[in-house]
C-alpha cells in the first residue's frame, strides 16, 4: 500500500473551501488534468477522469464517510487506483482553513508497482501540491 499526504493553507473559511473541494463538476478550474462528476452524500459515486483528451484513465469511487464541510473520505473502485482517500478542511480560524488530502492506494502491477512507486510518488506528489495552490486561488476568486 502506498500513502501519499498533501496539504494546502487557503485564505478561506472551512465552509468555503469545503464547497470547492467537493464540487466535483468544478475540478477541472483547479485539479490539474482531472474532470470530474458525482454525488455528495455518504453512499454516492464519484467518476474522474486523469488525462489528455482521451488518454488517460477512469477513477470511480464510492463515498464512505461525508461530515461535511469537514471530511469525506472515499474508496477507490476502479481498474487503475484502488485503496482509499481522504480530503479534509481543518478550520485555522479568522477565515483561514488547511486542506489535507490523503491516499492510500495499493499499487498495480504487483512488485513492479512496488518498485515503480519511488519514481512516480515525486510528479505525482508534485502535481497534487500544484493543484492544491491552485484550489487555494480558486477559492480566493469565489469571495
């Protein structure tokens, strides 16, 4: 199983971050290379697609835990990334909030995946920060 941690301070309140983070239809303006779609709730499903026009992959996931404008967490279905993840708003207080998004995914390919994971955690870790700045300034254009 392979972890990855990420965080973001944004110039926002929690409830306003929250909203941004789980509106899956808006997170090609921030995520990087990502559409998404699907429900909010506890039991909803979630579709992303990752790539360039159609090259890429389908991550679905299923809602386990939804406590809003605090945490989901969800479990990766699909064929690719499997495992679960977490995206959570901490309140800092005087209209400030950290995101914190974590993946636990078991990797594919068995041992080669294992090995693999060295080299691809770093883009891969380097494109979720970018997206989670990129969040933060999008949050910072809805006030």
């Amino acid at each position: 199983m392979a972890e990855l941690v990420l965080t973001q301070d944004v110039e926002a309140p929690a409830e306003q971050v929250w909203e941004a983070l789980t509106d899956w239809g808006a997170h090609d303006r921030w995520m990087l290379l990502t559409r998404a779609e699907g429900d909010r709730a506890e039991g909803g499903e979630i579709r992303a697609f990752t790539g360039v026009g159609r090259i890429g992959f389908l991550d679905t996931m299923t809602i386990t835990v939804w406590e809003p404008p605090r945490r989901a967490v969800v479990r990766h279905t699909g064929k690719v990334v499997r495992g679960s993840g977490a995206f959570e708003v901490e309140d800092l207080g005087a209209g400030r909030s950290r995101v914190v998004w974590s993946e636990w995914v078991l990797l594919p390919l068995g041992a080669i995946g294992q090995l693999a994971w060295p080299l691809v955690r770093i883009p891969l870790r380097v494109l979720l920060q970018a997206s989670l700045r990129r969040l933060a300034r999008y949050v910072a254009t809805q006030r």
